[in-house]
C-alpha cells in the first residue's frame, strides 16, 4: 500500500511541477498578446448587443456604436491568429483572433475583442499556423446573417509576421 501511495505522490508532484512551468503568468500572458492590440482590435471591442423579446424568447441583436459604425467599408489592417472554421490547412475563409487558438475561449471578453470573419480576395488560401498573421481589408458589419460573425474583413490580404 505504501508503494502505491508512493507512486501516486509522485505523479501529482510531476503533474504540478510541469503544469506550473508551462503556465505564464497572468502578466506575462498581457505582455505576450498585447502588441497585437492596436486601434482597430480597440475598436472591434466597442461592439455590444441589445436584448429584445421576440416571440418570448431573448433575442440578442448586434449594436455598433458610432466609432465602431466609421469603420465599415472601411480599408484596416491588423494583426491577429488565423482560426480555423473547418478542417484543413489552407483557408480561403477563417477567423482571426488576438489571441492564439488555445486561448480564444477568453475572446470577448474583458478587453480582449471577439474574433472577426476574414475572407481572403481571389480566393487565395492562408496556412493556418501558431504565429500571427497581418490582415488588411474591408470591414463589414453584421447585424443581419446569424450563421457569420457580427464583423467581417472582406477582399483581403495575408502577410505572415
């Protein structure tokens, strides 16, 4: 019985000792992102929703506050990580997040904007990858097409960072 309890000792200190090396601090964690952030990210951040009842049922309709409203047909660029909507490795069509794939659970939220729908011009593809990725289109808002994004960058270009 001692040796079990050995074993089993052991492998939670192994587990915690890895875990803990492997996790940034929550400062190194806003260093790490923050360069990616800039004026248009800040922007994407304004967006909110109104709640209404429709049917007895809620009902939450995207709003665009004014800034937010300048920019669309707007031309933007900015940073980001390409996500993947469907399986594969190059995408005509994908999110692009302030945040790397393992982290976008926390996009939305507390400063760190949603992510927005890239479609690439003239079909060209995007390999998908760890590193981020610089985006310059136009920027279309959506408040009508539930089945995308409230805001779209549409026409655009992908240089690898």
């Amino acid at each position: 019985m001692k040796h079990y309890i050995k074993i089993i000792c052991s492998a939670v200190w192994l587990f915690l000792a890895s875990s803990s090396e492997a996790q940034p601090t929550s400062r190194e964690h806003l260093t790490e992102h923050k360069p990616l952030m800039n004026e248009v990210w800040q922007t994407f951040d304004l967006l909110m929703y109104k709640v209404e009842n429709k049917n007895g049922k809620k009902v939450y309709i995207p709003y665009f506050p004014p800034l937010l409203r300048r920019l669309h047909g707007k031309t933007v660029s900015l940073q980001g990580y390409a996500i993947p909507i469907k399986a594969g490795f190059r995408h005509n069509r994908f999110l692009l997040s302030v945040l790397p794939i393992d982290q976008c659970m926390f996009c939305g939220q507390n400063g760190i904007p949603a992510m927005v729908e890239v479609t690439l011009a003239h079909d060209k593809k995007q390999k998908i990858g760890n590193k981020p990725i610089l985006i310059t289109g136009k920027v279309v808002l959506n408040a009508m097409d539930k089945k995308r994004t409230e805001i779209w960058i549409e026409g655009a270009s992908a240089t690898e960072r």
